[in-house]
C-alpha cells in the first residue's frame, strides 16, 4: 500500500435555504424555519469542520450603468502585495504556510493572547466545535495576523476567524 500526500484546494457553495432567496432583501423567501433546517442539516458536520471559512455573500443589486464602485477601500494590487507579504512571514516564520501546520505546530505558531484563548474556549463551548474546527480557527486567525503583519494572534484576529465559522451555527 502507498501513501502519497495530498491537498485539496476548492469552494464550495449553497444557497442558504431550498428558494435560494433567503436573506437577499426581496422577500420572496417562504421557507419555514424546519424546512431551512433540514435543508442545511444536509450538509455534514465533518464535510463543514474541512472548510476553513465560510462566508454568506449577499446578493448584490444590478448595476446598468456599469460604473466602477466608488468606495473601493484597497487595489487588487494593494491586497495581492499583502497576501505575498503574508506569505512570505510565515515561510521564515515556520518553513510552511499556515494552511500547512499540523499537530502541536497550530499552536506553537498560533497561539492567541490570553483574551483571545478565552474567547475561543467560550466559542467552542457554545457552538459545539470540534477539535478539528478549532485547529482551523486557529490557522485562519493566524493568517489573518499575517495579513495586519501582527507578531502575535490578538483577541480580534481569532473574533474575525470565529466570524467565518457561519455554518457551525445551525
């Protein structure tokens, strides 16, 4: 038998109830609450714990005028500099990239403050997470401080990693 290591890079995506007009604003949702239940119950607890973010994208509204957006806080070169930056300290930081620790390294390299421990221990307690979930917390919060070019994994580095956890909370 041979054992060959893997990544798997990929997104996946869903609507957030049967319609697909949950919470777009336009009140054509009439799910109830149990049929949005059963129907992201579908989705399994340990298929969930192997996304590290998830994130709810609202739907936008049309643009005809095909304006660029006015209020665009950074370029895509501004972020692409940050995301190599990122990358870049956590090469010589720990040889690999965060999505690559395993094991004890997690927390060697992203152990938060004391506050942020805390906040963690409460969100696991709350909503039920695995060790699993908590490990990718923990690397997301950990990447996050890269990005800020932060030392250290701060209470709001692990609040915002929290944040993308959405489908934890059924």
């Amino acid at each position: 038998m041979f054992s060959l290591p893997s990544v798997l890079y990929g997104k996946k995506a869903t609507q957030g109830c049967p319609c697909g007009h949950l919470g777009d604003g336009s009140n054509r949702c009439h799910c109830t609450l149990d049929r949005i239940t059963r129907y992201r119950n579908r989705i399994s607890g340990p298929l969930i714990d192997r996304i590290d973010m998830h994130v709810e994208v609202p739907r936008q509204p049309l643009q005809l005028d095909h304006q660029a957006p006015q209020n665009r806080e950074e370029s895509s070169e501004t972020i692409r500099r940050r995301v190599i930056t990122a990358r870049d300290i956590q090469l010589q930081r720990q040889g690999r990239t965060n999505q690559a620790l395993q094991g004890l390294d997690i927390v060697k390299f992203a152990r938060p403050n004391k506050e942020g421990n805390a906040l963690l221990h409460r969100a696991i307690e709350k909503l039920g997470l695995s060790m699993r979930a908590y490990h990718r917390i923990l690397k997301v919060a950990r990447t996050i401080a890269d990005l800020e070019t932060s030392p250290k994994v701060e209470t709001a580095h692990i609040s915002e990693a929290i944040g993308y956890r959405r489908l934890d909370r059924r």
